[in-house]
C-alpha cells in the first residue's frame, strides 16, 4: 500500500509506521481505535482524486481527516486502510472582499478564514471552540456549530459552494457562489454528511460584517437548576443573545486547577451571555440581566473593554480542555433537547455519572438546548469504557424522549449509530441509504460511519482499553 501510494504522491506524502498508527488511530472520541495502514498528505484536489482512485482501484477503505477535533469518531479508519489528512491544504485561496466571500482549502484553520477578512470588517461566523485547531472540511464535514450558532446559525448556513472528490474519484462541484443558487439542495447533503459522501478539498464561505457593539456578561446562579431555568426566562422575553452558554460547578473547578480562574464561592453554574449588533446593545444586555437577578443570579460581571471580554471567554473557550486535570479521559456527548426541559434533562445527566461511579462535567450551548455532558474517568479501571458509553446511550434515548436529537454540532461517526439506528422507522433508513447511493458510494469511503448496519461493518466496536502513559 506504502509502494502504491508513493507512486501516486512522492514517498514524503506517505506515512506509516507505529508513530503513524498512534497518532491517526482515533480522533478526540478516543475510547473507540482503530488504526490505518497509512496516512497521505495531498497538497491539492488533483492529489485527493488520484489517491480515492487508487483506494477504489485496491479496494482499499480511506478516511478524511482534518484535525482530529471531532467528538464521535468520524475520522478514525473503522476498517483501517487509508487515511486522506488535508492538513497540507491550509490555503486561503481568494477572498472576495466586494461580494463578501472566501475561498480555502479544506485544511485551512477555522480562526484564520476570519483573521483573513478581518481587516475589512468581515469574520467567517462558524466559530467551534476548537476553532483555533480545526478546518473548514471537518467543519463543513460535521455541519459544526459553536457558541454564537443561536444567533448567526450553524456551518451550512454559511457554505456557497464545495468542491469534493467523490467516493469513486470524480470532482464535483456543487451549489453557488450566489446565495441560494440553483444547485443549493445538493451542496445541503453534504454539509453533515461527515465524509461518507466523498472528501470535500475546496469550499467557498460567506463572510459576515463584525458586529460594531458587542456586550458580554458572565452570571453566577446558585446552581445548574436556576442557571437553565434564567434562559429559558431570556428567551421567553422575546431577546436572543449572539451566544448564551452555562457552565456547571465541576468545570468551574477545572478552570480553577488549570487557569487559576475566580468564582464566587457560592457560585454553581454560571452563563455567558452576550449581545451584539449595528447599534448599541447595553439595553439588550441589560434586559437580560434583569431576568438573570429575577432567576436568582448571585453575582454579574460586565466585560468593561475587549481584554475583559476575552478573559469572560476564557471560561467557556478552555473548559473543555482545564477538564485534563480531573481524568486522564473524557467523553463528550452532544444530545438537543428543547430548552423547557433543560432542568429535567440535566438532572438526568447527573444521576446516569453517579449511577456508574465516574465525574460528570456539563459546558453547553443553553441557547440552542445543545448539551455537552462530559463523562470523565478513568479508563485503566477494568468495565468503566463500557460503563460510560451505556450511559452516554441512555442519555441520548432521554433526549429523542423529550423530542430532541442525539446530536446538535458533533455527528453520528460511530459513536451515535446505534442510537440514531433506532431512531429511524424502516423508511427512513431506506431514504438515507438511497441518498447514499445517488453518490456512488461503495463502501469504502469512511466506512462504518452515521448509517447502522453497513455490509462489512457489523463487528466493528474496537474499544479501547487503557490511557496513555
């Protein structure tokens, strides 16, 4: 496979090996490996065509790969194979300053598509909290969201046109540099489609004016229950934030660990909210504040200038991260709910993490009702993986009760499939393998991955079985 490959890109494209398999072996879902037999580095789409050429030719699987910031194993190589890293991509092509548009390659980091347009008063409005890490194809892959999605929406409403390699090698190019132009429907299947419809190497995104005022907000409640209670309030007076997220009591301790941070000491979850717009916000901000004290906030602190606004991000933008202080391992979910019934799901949550003996930690986009429970653990302590992921199950289930989702902004990968397979009435399913088909899919690209029950895939479920040392 390495001597094949090394004829189609030079050998200094090609990677093997045991470091190789370490490191491509998963992605941030990382209690399910599985590793590849290579990795390539194409610099360009030609380069993508020609090695999803010679997969289909040797009958070999390949994975896209952007970062590896994904959160339900969507570029780990479920059947090993080939995995197709566009970190070489990372090109801003053309930006398009009088139509407000950007065209980069699919490797290209999500913060500098908005640093590139920046100076003309212009962002790329898709902002992860892994934005300073991951790429636009795995962006536009998992039809990411982030904390400002309530406002400014998720990654599809900001994709004009896509250029991708399909499963058996063709280029295609879909939808429009014009806003919803003719070809739009097909660029729709795309955007979360989580590269099981092909490899998109090149897209062109919208550009959003930076809004002139923007005021934020860090608001301390009691407890996780009052703190969700106050957005649902907010949002029942008619006023929606840029962005609105909470935090509970366990990350603030692991901000406090990591970063040194300060809370009040009576504080159990916070919210960060903020308010932006052509005009002045401080009205706005206030409104919600004002439902903040009714909810029973116990303390607010008000960003006096943009370095005061950063350090109220810091909050939100490292949590995930000062999480490394409490266990070696940790699983993200990423269920919806309607935002009426965050309390009850939420003390749901908490019972599951005691249920099994492990620390529950929730960071979330309240606004939208996208929770993100993350179980943290040990994996070294024998049954715990199994233990997490069953609960992680069941929490899923509760949100498709309450007439949720199992997933806001991470995807299905192999993570969700079994869940999202009993999700689906017979008919859907047959709808979404159909949509498979039109594109040619043959099995090899991303295998294992959204759809239950895939030929071949059955007996996947490779789950690891101890942290790094």
């Amino acid at each position: 496979m390495v001597a094949g490959l090394s004829e189609v890109l030079s050998p200094s494209q090609v990677l093997a090996g045991s470091a190789t398999h370490r490191t491509y072996d998963c992605d941030a879902y990382t209690v399910d490996r599985s590793a590849p037999t290579c990795v390539v580095l194409p610099e360009s789409t030609e380069e993508v065509q020609a090695i999803v050429r010679w997969c289909n030719e040797s009958s070999v699987p390949f994975t896209p790969r952007g970062a590896g910031t994904g959160l339900s194993g969507g570029a780990m190589p479920a059947l090993g194979g080939v995995v197709v890293s566009t970190k070489k991509m990372s090109r801003i092509l053309e930006v398009d300053l009088p139509n407000r548009c950007l065209l980069a390659q699919a490797g290209a980091v999500n913060i500098r598509l908005s640093q590139a347009a920046a100076p003309a008063g212009l962002h790329f409005a898709p902002d992860p909290s892994s934005q300073t890490v991951s790429t636009l194809g795995g962006n536009i892959n998992e039809n990411s969201g982030g904390p400002h999605t309530l406002k400014y929406g998720v990654t599809a409403q900001h994709v004009l046109q896509a250029t991708m390699v399909g499963c058996s090698g063709e280029i295609v190019v879909l939808g429009s540099r014009v806003a919803n132009g003719p070809e739009s429907s097909l660029l729709s299947l795309i955007v979360g489609s989580e590269g099981t419809l092909g490899i998109v190497t090149e897209a062109w995104v919208r550009l959003t004016p930076l809004p002139k005022h923007v005021a934020t907000a860090l608001v301390a409640f009691p407890d996780s229950s009052s703190a969700t209670q106050a957005v649902v309030a907010i949002l029942e007076e008619g006023v929606v934030p840029a962005a609105l997220e909470m935090m509970d009591f366990n990350i603030m301790q692991a901000l406090r660990t990591a970063f040194g941070l300060e809370f009040p000491e009576e504080a159990g979850a916070l919210l960060l909210v903020e308010c932006d717009g052509e005009e002045p916000v401080n009205d706005e901000l206030d409104s919600v504040l004002a439902v903040c004290r009714a909810s029973g906030a116990i303390d607010v602190r008000v960003a006096q200038d943009e370095e005061e606004r950063a350090k109220l991000w810091t909050a939100r933008k490292k949590g995930i991260g000062a999480m490394g202080r409490l266990a070696p391992t940790i699983v993200t979910h990423d269920g919806v709910i309607p935002r009426t019934r965050l309390p009850e799901m939420l003390a749901y949550v908490y019972e599951k993490a005691s249920e099994i003996g492990v620390g529950v930690a929730n960071l979330f986009h309240a606004g939208d009702g996208n929770l993100h429970p993350c179980f943290y653990f040990d994996d070294r302590v024998p049954g715990t993986i199994e233990k997490v992921v069953a609960a992680g199950e069941e929490i899923l289930r509760k949100c498709l009760e309450l007439g949720g989702s199992v997933t806001g902004e991470h995807g299905i990968g192999v993570e969700k499939a079994g869940v999202w397979g009993h999700s689906l009435s017979p008919a859907d399913r047959d709808l979404q393998m159909a949509v498979r088909d039109v594109f040619g899919v043959s099995g090899l690209c991303n295998p294992c991955k959204v759809l239950p029950d895939q030929k071949g895939c059955v007996e996947h479920v490779k789950r690891w079985r101890g942290a790094a040392t």
